[in-house]
C-alpha cells in the first residue's frame, strides 16, 4: 500500500498579498473582542446583562488596533468566519458587535477561500512536475469583499446600456458607489435581522444549505471513526495514511480531474500521474495537508466526539495556517496543529494564549510599504 509522503518543499498556489503579517483570528476570539470594545465604550451592560469581558482581551484590542493602525498587521477574514456569524451568533444584536469588531479590524478583507486555493495549488503542482509554463494566471490572496471567499468578486459598479462597465465620472458618483459597496458588505457579513428573514426566503434565502453540507462532511469523518474503531490497529500504526487517502479521494479528486480537462483545453501538458507521483504531489499542496494533519490528530483519539465545529474549523485553518502569518485558535486546534510533526516547516505564529498573541502583534516591526504586493510565501515575522 502506498504511504504518504512527507514533502520537503511545499509547492504554494500562485498568489499574491501584502507584506504585512496576516493574523487570523478564531470567531470565538472575534466575540470575545467585541465585548471588550464595548466595554471600553463605557457600555456596562448588553440586554441587561453584564459585559463579562475575560482576562487579555482589552490588552489584544489595544494591540491588534495599533498593530492595525501602524500598518503592520492585517486581520483578514474568511468565508468560515462569513458563515459562522449567522450560524454560531444568535442575537441580531451581538451578531451586529461582532460585525463591528470584525469590520474594523479587517475593513472587509477575506481570504481566497480553500476549494478556488486548492485549483491554484494543483495547478502549480503540476507545472512544476511537467515542468511547463505557469497554467494559472496569479490572484490575490486577499480582496475587500466576502465573495472572494468563495471565489467570486461582488459590489456595485456603474454599467453603460450595453453592460460595460464605466466609470461614475464625479465625486457624488463616487461617494455613492462606496456608500453602497459597504452596505453590501456590511450586510452580508452582519447576517439579516429576524424580520427580514421570511421576506428573503421567498427570494431564495436558504441558510440550511451551509448546515446540510457540513453536516454531510461530518458524516464522512464519524464514517472515518466508525471504521478506526472496528479496525483499531490503524489508529497504532499508519494513520495518517488511510486519512490521506480518504482526504483525496473524497474532497480532491473532482476538482483534480476538472483542472485535468482545463489543462486539456488550454493545451498544457495533462497526463494521469503514477501513484507515486500523484501521492507526491498532495503532499506538497500547504492547505492540503494542514487539513489532512488536523483530522489524522483528532482522529487518533478514539474517544472524540466530532461535531460541526471541526469541520468548519478545519477548513479555516487548513487556509490560515498556511498562507497566514498568526494564527490564535482553541486549544484543541492549537494542538492539532502544534502536535503535528510535519507541519513544522510552515512557520505560521501559534501563540498559546491571548496575552501572547498581544504580546506578538505589539513585536511586530513597521513594514516600509505595506500596500505593495508580492508572491507567497514570505519569510515570517517573529
């Protein structure tokens, strides 16, 4: 049986982003930061209860808005944190301080979401086995619109008759676009209020959808365990292997075989890869492996429940911890990805605690022109 490698140099996707560290913060975090922002506004109480703002979190906002501030850090969102805040946050309310926090530190920057990342690192895998020109134009890790989470950019823009785009021509014009591109984006990441939502769902407004999938992902896993269990010698020996192997399969190999017909198409070489070579090239895919780490370390315990969370959890992380420079998770996590030998090379910052996470941004160095953009990966800070 073929065992999966190890690669000694990830092959990264194509993408390019600022040289400011990237900070990836869990929702969980994100809440507890917005309690602290309100607090410090001199807000006592929230629908009569008290704001109960837990030790280090008033130090991170001070830090994370000067290292904001100062330009040297970003705090980029992803479509996890985009789901999660209609899904995990009941209130309109908190839902709405949430958002705050989130807005203000990230100005609405998301990640490139993980299936659009994974095209983009299968494609580089494979130029660099052929050894051919780049078949994928690069693209930006990070755009100010939460549809980039999802591959997709959205906003308001002026069109002419026929549909071209032109260009609004006055300042009115202008402040207009801007007003309404951040109610867009303000709105989608806020989530309706409950009034509003009988009124979307006759336009189409579907949230069990997000809930169904993750809840069909999280079959597979409780599959996985239900297998583990039966066959526990798995568990004591090459666990990492079958989790490899169901990864891909699973997950991957549609994708992999749409690009093989693109490659096709655009007349880059697109040969099927011998078992060696295919194993090889997922092992040198950065968020692929994350992933694949993340489950074979929570999958070795056979006493874990597995819930929705990790599934949302991973997909979040199995980005961030990649192409992010910090990464401040839940122990859990945290341990997934600290425990896991041969994530070591990725460098992301893994701080066990808030005060650390503070105590890092506060290090950080002024980068001297943080809005240009370069190719990932960067060395990384701290």
């Amino acid at each position: 049986m073929l065992k999966a490698p190890v690669a000694e140099e990830l092959v990264w996707a194509g993408v390019t982003r600022p040289p400011v560290p990237l900070v990836y913060l869990d929702l969980n975090h994100y809440i507890q930061l917005a309690k602290a922002s309100r607090s410090a506004a001199g807000h006592a109480s929230e629908g009569g209860r008290p704001i109960d703002v837990l030790p280090g979190y008033a130090d991170l906002l001070d830090a994370a808005r000067r290292a904001k501030a100062e330009g040297r850090a970003r705090f980029p969102l992803s479509g996890v944190h985009f789901m999660e805040v209609a899904h995990a946050v009941p209130s309109p309310r908190q839902r709405s301080h949430v958002a705050d926090i989130m807005e203000e530190l990230s100005d609405f920057a998301y990640l490139l979401g993980r299936p659009f990342l994974v095209r983009m690192e299968i494609a580089a895998g494979l130029d660099k086995i052929h050894n051919s020109p780049t078949s994928y134009a690069s693209m930006p890790l990070l755009h100010s619109s939460a549809l980039w989470a999802f591959g997709q950019r959205s906003g308001f823009k002026f069109v002419d008759d026929a549909g071209n785009d032109i260009e609004p021509g006055d300042e009115a014009s202008d402040k207009l676009l801007a007003e309404m591109n951040y109610f867009l984006e303000r709105k989608l990441l806020e989530g309706p209020q409950d009034h509003e939502i009988p009124e979307l769902r006759k336009r189409g407004y579907d949230p069990e959808i997000y809930a169904a999938g993750i809840q069909s992902r999280l079959d597979f896993e409780l599959g996985t365990s239900a297998f583990l269990n039966n066959n526990p010698a798995w568990r004591r020996g090459r666990l990492r292997d079958y989790i490899f192997g169901r990864e891909v399969g699973h997950e991957w190999m549609i994708p992999f075989v749409l690009h093989l017909r693109q490659r096709e198409d655009e007349g880059f070489r697109h040969d099927l890869l011998e078992p060696a070579a295919m194993a090889a090239l997922w092992a040198a895919m950065p968020q692929v492996q994350v992933g694949i780490s993340m489950k074979a370390h929570y999958h070795r315990d056979p006493l874990r429940v597995w819930r929705t969370n990790d599934i949302a959890d991973i997909d979040a992380l199995a980005v961030a911890y990649a192409y992010c420079d910090a990464v401040l998770t839940d122990k859990q996590a945290r341990a997934a990805l600290a425990g896991s030998r041969e994530l070591r090379t990725f460098g992301a910052h893994l701080p066990a605690n808030v005060p650390e996470m503070a105590q890092w941004l506060d290090d950080l160095p002024i980068v001297p022109s943080p809005d240009d953009q370069v190719l990932h990966p960067l060395p990384r800070s701290g």
